[in-house]
C-alpha cells in the first residue's frame, strides 16, 4: 500500500473522525474510532466512489484497518480481486 493511498482514505475518513484522533495505516476504523457498522459501510461507499472501484460486502466485512482498505483499494484499482 502507498502512502498516497493511505492519506486520500484518511481525508474522506475525516468526517467520520468525531474525536479527531491521529489516523495511520494501523487505525482500526470501527473500534478506533467508535464507528457503528452502519457509517463504516457509508464511509466505504464514499471510498469506492472517489476511487472508482468496487468494494463487495464479504470485502468490507474483513477489512478492519486502514491499512488493509488501503490494500483492497490498490488491489482494485489494478484489478486484481483478492480473495
């Protein structure tokens, strides 16, 4: 993952970050930043459309960090489907 990745996911995550805590690949979106499931799916819609990609629901429920979106991204936008 690049860092690149990394910091375009924490500005859409900003909205999200309700007591603006220090974000990093190693952030873990839900419990972090006491996030419920419903708004992360809303903040992972908003990734997939300001990447142009996909991200399935079975993708979404494995993907905890930062760090890990950024991964599904990159791999997406190369279209390269992870397992």
């Amino acid at each position: 993952m690049t860092q690149s990745t990394i910091d375009q996911i924490c500005k859409l995550l900003e909205p999200f970050n309700a007591e603006r805590k220090t974000l990093t690949a190693e952030t873990d979106i839900s419990a972090d930043l006491n996030i419920d499931s419903v708004a992360v799916r809303d903040f992972v819609r908003e990734v997939a459309d300001h990447f142009d990609i996909e991200i399935p629901l079975n993708v979404v429920s494995e993907t905890r960090s930062i760090g890990d979106l950024a991964t599904v991204v990159e791999a997406r936008t190369r279209k390269v489907v992870l397992p």
